[in-house]
C-alpha cells in the first residue's frame, strides 16, 4: 500500500469535510488562545519525565490498576487522550495532561473534574469542550503547512507550535511527546485495531451506547455493528487477527516509521499496537518495574 497516498487522501477528506468547522472554531476560540498561549511552556514540563500516553482502544482496561498505582511517582506524566479520560478518571486515575483535537461537539470531559489536568489543545478544536475545562489550557496548531491550512494557523497564531497529525489524536499525543526529550515512552490502549470492542468501556461512546439501549439494540449489539462498519483491512498478530479500518491503518504506519527514529525506550502494552520490531512489546506491569524496579531488602542471617 502506498503510504503517502493513504496520507493525502485522509488530508484531503479532512480538508473537506472540517475546514469551514475549523475555521468557525478557531475564531471562537481566540479569547483562550490569546489568553494561554501555545506549548512553548509545556517543553520543560515534560523534559526528562517518563510519559505514558493512554489512547481509548479496549486493552486500556487492562492497564488501570497499575496506572492507578504509579500514578503520583514525580517523574511519571500520564498523557491521556480525550476519549481515554473518563475511563481512567472514573478508575480513580487522575491524568497530568489531556489532549483533544475534536471539531465537533463531544462530551469528553463533561461533569468530570479537569481543575488540575493541563489540557493540550488543537486550536481548532470545539469550544464546547474549552467550556467544559477547568485547568490550564495550552494550544498548538497542525503540521499541515499546504494551503489553505496555512490561513487557518495565521488566524490562531502561528507562535503556538505544530504538532504531527497522522490522523488521530492518539499520535498527536505521542509526536507531542517525543519532541519534549522525555526520558521513555509507554503506550497502553494505543490498539490501532479491534477484534471484539472498539473502546475501552466507559468511554464517551459506552456510554451513548447504554443510554440508547432497548431491546431492538442493545450495548453490545450497537459496538458490533460499529466494528463491522469499520473492517477494512486485516492483521495478523500470531494466531490472532483483528481488523482495522484507514484512519488507524495510516496512523500505525505512520507511528511505526517515526518510532524505529527515536532514541528513547518505547514500551508499546496496546494490543495489537505497533508491530513487535519497531517496539518493545510487554504488558504494562513490566513496563512499569522496568521504569521503578522495586528496592529488595537482603535478609541478614543470625549471628
């Protein structure tokens, strides 16, 4: 498959079906622009830290209880993307950052607490969801410099910063991230493919989900449906297969070529995830005592 053809044709159904959106929300949001200003301050806040970043893909589920366990170590950031903060913070999980790029209107954060998240935000993304935020608010643009993007970023302030799209947030996230000199990355909920659930539960889709439910269409009869309608391409992991559809396909090959560049141990716990030779593939529990090994106490004999 060509790649870049695969980039240009996801660029080119953006640019048609978002740009007016965009645009509208931009000029919405430029009281809060002005007010916070873009990245430059968040460079230093992740510098030398290692970042877990949580997409909302099924297997982050099995992430949350060791997530909730080192979450208050000082040099580890929790890096949640809009659709993976309820569920971590109805976990009990409470994330340093949130970042969402969202358009259109969708209740990621609504009655949630978000006072002390930092929430990295795409300039164009919907004010609904500026409305529901109550912390810190840092701003960025897209790397997408063809025009008429580029009016778009003159129009938000081309001080704020760019960020690499690759079609889905979870990799604005990871390419945010990795341009901050962190000290590793980890990767749970990053799935790029289903098999039996498309989301994580609890997600803002979940939830849609239970509050349509009758006994025509049920919670899970509507998340089948969904993962039929998005099967469009099949891998093969082992034994296991799972399916994907072109936005997560174009995002997988694009994470997979950026991260066999970078320095930094990259700890991918999402299954399927990135392929096992552009990674390191392990559950998030050796991650984790990889990252903070424990301290054992040698036993001394009697004397």
């Amino acid at each position: 498959m060509n790649t870049e053809s695969l980039y240009q044709a996801i660029n080119q159904g953006l640019l048609q079906e978002r740009f007016a959106i965009i645009k509208r929300n931009i000029t919405r949001n430029k009281v809060l622009i002005e007010k916070w200003g873009g990245l430059q301050k968040v460079v230093s806040l992740f510098s030398g830290k290692h970042v877990v970043v949580c997409g909302a893909g099924s297997s982050l589920n099995d992430a949350l209880k060791v997530l909730k366990k080192y979450q208050y170590r000082k040099d580890l950031i929790i890096l949640a993307t809009d659709m993976a903060y309820r569920p971590l913070v109805l976990s009990g999980i409470q994330p340093h950052f949130s970042i969402s790029c969202e358009a259109m209107p969708v209740s990621y954060y609504a009655f949630l607490p978000t006072s002390s998240c930092h929430l990295l935000a795409f300039s164009g993304v919907s004010s609904n969801t500026l409305r529901a935020w109550k912390g810190k608010i840092s701003f960025y643009n897209w790397m997408i410099y063809e025009s008429p993007f580029d009016t778009l970023w003159k129009l938000a302030g081309e001080h704020l910063g760019y960020v690499a799209t690759a079609s889905i947030v979870t990799t604005q996230a990871i390419s945010l991230a990795l341009g901050c000199s962190i000290a590793s990355l980890t990767m749970v909920g990053n799935d790029l493919a289903f098999k039996n659930n498309y989301y994580a539960p609890h997600t803002v889709v979940c939830q849609r989900f239970m509050m349509n439910y009758n006994r025509f269409s049920t919670a899970n009869s509507n998340d089948y449906a969904m993962i039929q309608k998005k099967k469009m391409y099949m891998i093969k992991r082992r034994e296991s297969i799972y399916y994907t559809d072109h936005q997560f396909l174009a995002a997988k090959q694009w994470l997979e070529n950026l991260l066999t560049k970078v320095s930094v141990p990259v700890y991918d716990c999402s299954i399927p995830g990135c392929s096992e030779s552009k990674v390191i593939k392990t559950s998030i529990n050796k991650a984790m005592g990889i990252l903070y090994p424990e301290k054992r106490i040698k036993k001394r004999g009697r004397t």
